[in-house]
C-alpha cells in the first residue's frame, strides 16, 4: 500500500471515529418523495452520469454512510444530467421537502451560488463535494487537485522522455464550469510549462468524452501526427474519446488520465493509456456523510473532520478536507484500485484482456 493511500484511508478512518458506528440500513430511491423518517434530513445532489463513478462509488458510499450513522435518516436523492438548470431546481425541491443539508456536487460551481445562497437563508447547511461550490457553503471535502494536474503532468514528461525537446503536446482540460478542471490546468501547466511545448489546449463542455474526440481529430489534423508526442487528458471519460480518435489516426503516444475507471484500466493493460489517478471514492463519501450528518444533528464539525480552510471562486473561507491522490499504472493495478477493492481481477481481466493481465501479473 502506497504512503499516499495509508493517508487517504488513515483519514478516513478518523472520519468513521468521530461520529462512531451504527447500525447500517438502506437508502431511499432516486426522486423518491419519502416521508420523514426522522431527523436527520439529507439531500444528496450529484452533477451527472456520464462519469461511471457518481452512480457506481459515490452514491452507495454516501448513503451506506449516512444510515450507518443515523439509521432512521431521510436521504433524498438527485442526478441533474449535466444541467446547472436542472440541480438549481433540484435544490428548490430538496428545500421544500425540509432537507436540512444539502451533499453538493455542482454542475456549474458559480452558477449554483444563489441556490446555496438560498439553502443558507433557508438555515440548510450545504456540504460541498468534490467541487468547490460558489456561495456560503459550510463544509468541503475533495481530493488535493492541484496535486492532481502536478502528478499527471509529471507522469506524462516521464512517459514522452526526451521527445520533448523536439514534439508537441495536446492538453484536454476539462468542464470550464468546474472548479477542479482549473485546479487540474494549473497543475499540469506548473509541470509541463517550458519542459514542452503545448501544440493545442482545450476546455471540454461538459466532459464530454465525444467533444474531446473531435478536438483531438482536430489537433491531429492541425498539428500533424508525426509531430504530437502525447496527451494531457484531464479525466478518463474524456481520455476515452481521445484514445478513439488516436487510433483511428494510426497513433500510440502517453496518455493521461483519472479517476481510475474501469476502461481506463484496461487502456492501461493494453499500453493505450499512460497512467490514470485513483481519488479512493470510500474516503472521500465517508467523510462528506460524516460532515452532513453531524451538521443535520445541529453538531459542530471536529477539527479532525476539517484540518484545513480553502477559498472559494466567491470569496468565501470554507473549513475543507484535502484528500491525497494517488498515481496508478499497469504496474500496480493489483496494489491500487483491486487492493483498495475498486474492481476485482475478474472485472477487469475479461476475454479481451487475459492476455494483458497475465503479462501484468493479475492471473
């Protein structure tokens, strides 16, 4: 187990302690109108689907905490589908069922500030996860996301090697709605500046993985096959798009990535992906429950639940938890995401990647 995952999961643990267990239970169905089932009152906002970890790691993981702790709690839950529209209005209809925090991950972190706005004049604390909302949010937990961008960019100068004296690179930044995507920019750009020149650099609506596609289609056609030595991609969803778009060019060159999913784990195996960041889901979910739960019984939060302060795109300081990220490569798929129980080698070693599995000793 990496230095930087003991920590993740030693904080973690400190999370679970400072509530203490209960008894676990199940959780209310999406757009569910549930009656109030008592006082603890929460509503779980997430901003998409198109990213596989929301509904397959973050949402389970939250509300298993949450009734692990208050077993009685009411959680009502919403997808907004990538619409900023859509979450304020969600955020409207949690208020109106009487949800006393909200659990925040924002579409669109500034135009979501009249809505915590909002739930603040409201009295409702809003937990903001993984994306630092705009507005008067009471709580924060994410992943250290700068280190993210420094990690990736550092992954990718040691993949191109000494090709990048003489190549060009394409980076693919993300939503410029999302806070993170900056935060994973300047990062990246406070490794790779003057290390390698920067051929195209693209914002990505949406993290759409068709855009990035069609943007790296476009900087192949630009810049010229013979001349891009690797990618900068921000996530995964969208190093899938480009990963497309590079082998119908007839091309292989390093390619970045994060948060560990499923395909981009067997990208890894096949050498069509350089490296993806895991951000462990489990830690990050247990300690926005946590925080939601010791808001919604009128608790303050423990200093051990918000070492640290971060400041928002609106000004505003916010007691944070800063979780560490940790690099993944086909080297050490089996001590990261199978050890930390992400996927199982069953999973990821299908028909089509036995035979990469087996060279990297997952069989």
């Amino acid at each position: 187990m990496t230095r930087m995952l003991r920590g993740a999961i030693a904080l973690a643990g400190a999370v679970a302690l400072s509530l203490g267990a209960v008894a676990t239970g199940g959780a209310a169905q999406p757009g569910a109108d549930s009656a109030a089932q008592g006082e603890v009152k929460i509503g779980l906002l997430l901003p998409e689907s198109k990213t596989t970890r929301y509904e397959k790691f973050d949402r389970p993981y939250i509300e298993a905490k949450i009734k692990e702790l208050a077993p009685d709690a009411q959680i009502d839950y919403y997808n907004a589908a990538e619409s900023a529209t859509t979450q304020q209005q969600q955020v409207n209809t949690a208020l109106a069922k009487g949800d006393k925090v909200l659990i925040l991950d924002a579409v669109d972190a500034k135009s979501i500030q009249s809505s915590v706005q909002k739930a603040h004049d409201a009295g409702v604390k809003v937990v903001a996860y993984d994306r630092l909302a705009q507005g008067p949010v009471d709580a924060y937990v994410s992943y250290d996301n700068r280190k993210v961008g420094e990690l990736q960019g550092q992954a990718l100068l040691a993949a191109i090697g000494d090709k990048a004296r003489t190549g060009q690179i394409v980076m693919h930044n993300g939503s410029p709605t999302d806070p993170n995507a900056a935060e994973f920019k300047a990062g990246a750009h406070s490794v790779l500046d003057g290390k390698v020149k920067i051929g195209k650099e693209y914002d990505t609506p949406n993290w759409d993985p068709n855009n990035a596609n069609q943007q790296m289609s476009g900087a192949i056609s630009a810049l010229g096959k013979e001349n891009i030595v690797g990618v900068y991609s921000a996530n995964d969803g969208l190093a899938a798009g480009i990963a497309t778009a590079l082998k119908a060019a007839g091309m292989n060159v390093p390619l970045t990535g994060q948060d560990a999913q499923l395909d981009a784990i067997q990208r890894l195996l096949l050498g069509t992906q350089t490296i993806t960041i895991e951000k462990p889901y489990k830690p990050e979910a247990d300690a926005a429950a946590t925080m939601a739960v010791n808001l919604a019984e009128g608790k303050e939060l423990p200093k051990s639940l918000t070492p640290t302060t971060v400041t928002s795109g609106s000004g505003q300081k916010v007691p944070a938890t800063l979780l560490t990220p940790v690099v993944v490569t086909k080297d050490n798929i089996k001590d990261t995401v199978v050890k930390d129980g992400l996927y199982t080698v069953e999973e990821i070693c299908t028909p089509t990647y036995e035979a990469a599995c087996r060279e990297a000793g997952l069989q």
